[in-house]
C-alpha cells in the first residue's frame, strides 16, 4: 500500500472513530444501551455502531405518554450527533457517504415527526446546534474524545467497555 493511501486510510479510521463516539455517547446519555462500538468497515465507508434499546433506564410511562415526534427527535439526535462530533473535533476531516446519511436520516425523521418540511427543517438546525454545544461541555466531549481515542487504538469496543469509558469521564 502506497504511503498515500495508507494516510488516507487514518484520516477515515479518524473521522470514523470521532463519529462513531459522538452516536455512542449520544446514546448512552439519552438511556440507549451500547452494543459494540467499531470503525472497522461495516459496507462502505469506516464504522459502525449498533444502538439496541435493551430497555435500560427507560422511563415506560413516559414512552407512554411521549408523542411519536418526541421518540423520532430522539432518534435523530442520537444519528445527528455522529456527524457533529466529527465535524466539531474534526474539522477538516473527510466527509463520507457515511456523514451524509446519518444527516439525512435525522432530516427526515424531524420532517416526518414535524408533518412538514419547514418545522422539520428548523428543529433540524436548532438541534445541531444544540448538539455542538453538547459535545463543547466539558464532560461530554471528554468522554467522546476518550472513546474515539480507544477505537482508534483498539478497532472495536464492546457496549459495556464503551459505557465504562462514557461514565469515567462525564
């Protein structure tokens, strides 16, 4: 492998590990159980990061009463917070298929959770700068940054060994 593709190669494996931290600790603060956290290619592109709500700290009354809207914005943070963690400690790294879905996914889930696309689309500004904000607190973006430095060292880190990482620093 060419030098240059091999600094390719990293600046992906980078981009990837600050993304795929930004969806875990996104995740984990919003009571999603992790499952295995990765930047290892999961189809095109580097990462991949499985939420499985395993009803850990879920409020049932709350599903209950909580409007679709509210599960869907809740969602949509969770896949809009991958790409704002890269672009917020990344800021010159590339943007991928990757980054462009999960932006289109939550764009989508706001439009339809809002029934229009001017309410979706100002819910979707409003929550990225919300999530930048987020990732600027200290605690938070502590515990992203400690994330996306282990999946860069290790390739792979199991649910359990991701929320540890998460808990030590927030």
């Amino acid at each position: 492998m060419t030098r240059s593709k091999r600094k390719m190669r990293a600046k992906h494996y980078f981009a990837a590990a600050f993304r795929e931290a930004g969806h875990a600790v996104a995740a984990w603060d919003r009571g999603v159980m992790l499952m295995p956290v990765s930047i290892f290619p999961n189809g095109p592109g580097a990462g991949k990061n499985v939420w499985n709500d395993a009803l850990r700290n879920v409020d049932f009354e709350w599903v209950k009463t909580a409007g679709s809207s509210v599960l869907a914005e809740r969602l949509a943070e969770i896949l809009m917070a991958g790409p704002v963690a890269q672009q917020y400690f990344l800021p010159a790294s590339p943007r991928g298929d990757v980054h462009r879905n999960r932006l289109r996914q939550s764009r989508r889930l706001l439009d339809a959770a809002a029934g229009d696309r001017t309410a979706g689309k100002s819910s979707y500004e409003r929550m990225g700068r919300e999530l930048e904000r987020y990732f600027r607190r200290g605690d938070m973006g502590r515990a992203a940054t400690a994330l996306a430095k282990t999946l860069l060292l290790d390739g792979t880190v199991s649910g359990d060994d991701a929320a540890a990482i998460v808990e030590a620093n927030v």
